[in-house]
C-alpha cells in the first residue's frame, strides 16, 4: 500500500487531496491543528489524524519521525494568508506567513528527503499564482510563495538523479476558507474560483504520470476573472 503525508489536511485544498489519496488507496497521515472542526472528516482507517502546529519544529520533528512506513509522497498544503498594505500588516502576521509557508515545509522536506529520495516518491507543493504574478496587497504572501516555487525547482535539479519528483502546483483563488483574514473572497459565480477538489485533481494527475516523466509544475486559473468585497470584513 502507498503511504501519503499530507499538511493541512484539516481543512480546505489539503483536505481534499486527502480524500482524492483515500480513494486512490493511499494510506495517509494527515497533519492539521484543529481537526474538531472538520465535520466531514474521512472515516477511514487509513486516514490517521496528526495534530500539529507546524511552526513548533521540534513536535513536527517528533510526530514526522514516528511514521514508520516507507512514505512515497508528501504533499505540503498548508498555508496561511494575510492581506492589506505592507506597512500596515503586523510582525506577528508576517512571521507566522514566513513560518508556515516556507520555514516548515524546509524542515519537514530535510528532515524526510532521504525516505522519499528510497521510495522514487513525489515531493508536491501547493505554492500559489501569487509566486509568479504581483500580489497587491499580498506583498509578503506572495513573496513566501515564490520562495517556496523556488525552493522546489532548486530541490528538483539537487534530487532528480536519485529519481525524486518535485512538483509545484499554483492554483489561482479557491474556494476555501484561506480568506478569513481578507476582506475580499473569491467571486461567487461557479466560473471564478476553483474547487479544492479541482486542486486535488491536479495532485491525482501529478501522482499518476507514468515512471520517467515529471510534470514539474501546474498552474490552475479560474475560466472567469472575479472577486468580490466581504460586507464586513
Ligand atoms: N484558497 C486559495 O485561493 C489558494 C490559492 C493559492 C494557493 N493556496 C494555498 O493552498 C494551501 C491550502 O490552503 P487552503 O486554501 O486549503 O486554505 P485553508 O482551508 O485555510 O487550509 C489551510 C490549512 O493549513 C493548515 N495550517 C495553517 N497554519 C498551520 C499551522 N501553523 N500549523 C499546522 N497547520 C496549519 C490549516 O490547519 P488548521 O485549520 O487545522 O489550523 C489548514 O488545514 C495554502 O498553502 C495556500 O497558500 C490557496
């Protein structure tokens, strides 16, 4: 059986995939910070709930290190965002953006590159258009994305000859609840924003190319151009 490691499977894009991994016969391990909320959380045996916040280092090292089977894909999904004017988002915001969203993923991919580099497996990144687009009032949200779109090319072209997939997938808005902290949503009309299970498709495909070919980054744009203002944000 295939062993998957997903972050930020409590919610969202990472949820999904974790589903799409379930159904493909993966056995997952999931990690999240609060999975109480989840009211449809896979009820499957091979879906094993970690609970973790992945800016405490030394317990993602722990909870990552007690996995003890043989995992040939690690999809890294979580993520945070906080919008506005740069000179106006707090400290506090910023470091939680650059912990999160590209000092966890460093440590965890280190930490379990040999496992993966063993298996051939498949190193994914949920990154962002952000990483490739100008981000207005996402300046240091964007900026995490882009490093870590980086990150994985450069971690590709390190690992490709021990056989390791490195894939980026850069969705544009989705409609999850990453935009709590923003005072605009993704546009209501069907055609504006993606589906988490779009995304997750995206993954399926990534995971099931044949042996030898890499699809070494995907970008997911809604068909429609759309956002829209939240009443009370
Ligand atoms: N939604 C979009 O439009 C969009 C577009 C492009 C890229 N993305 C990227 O897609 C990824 C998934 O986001 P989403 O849209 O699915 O948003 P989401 O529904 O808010 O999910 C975010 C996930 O990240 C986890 N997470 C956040 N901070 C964490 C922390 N400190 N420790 C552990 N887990 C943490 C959350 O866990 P808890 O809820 O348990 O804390 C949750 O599972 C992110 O990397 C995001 O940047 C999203």
């Amino acid at each position: 059986m295939p062993y998957a490691l997903v972050t930020g499977a409590s919610s969202g894009i990472g949820l999904a995939v974790s589903r799409m991994l379930l159904r493909e016969g993966y056995e997952v391990f999931g990690i999240g910070r609060d999975f109480s909320v989840v009211t449809d959380l896979p009820e499957n045996a091979r879906f094993h709930p970690l609970v973790c916040d992945i800016r405490d280092t030394k317990k993602l090292l722990q909870l990552t290190g007690a996995i003890d089977v043989p995992l040939s894909a690690l999809i890294h999904s979580a993520g945070c965002a906080y919008y506005g004017m740069h000179e106006e988002l707090s400290l506090d915001k910023i470091t939680e953006m650059v912990d999160v969203n590209i000092r966890a993923p460093m440590v965890l991919k280190q930490h379990l590159l040999r496992t993966l580099k063993a298996q051939k497996g498949t190193l994914i990144f949920i990154s962002s258009v952000t990483a490739i687009f100008p981000s207005p009032r996402g300046a240091a949200y964007g900026a995490t994305k882009a490093a870590l779109s980086a990150f994985a090319e450069s971690l590709f072209a390190e690992n490709r000859k021990y056989g390791l997939r490195v894939v980026t997938i850069q969705p544009d808005l989705t409609d999850t609840a990453l935009y709590r902290n923003a005072d605009f949503v993704p546009g209501s009309d069907m055609l504006a924003h993606l589906t988490p299970e779009a995304v997750a498709e995206s993954v399926r495909f990534a995971l099931t190319q044949p042996e030898g070919t890499v699809i070494r980054d995907i970008t997911l744009r809604p068909q429609v151009n759309q956002i829209e203002k939240k009443s009370h944000p």
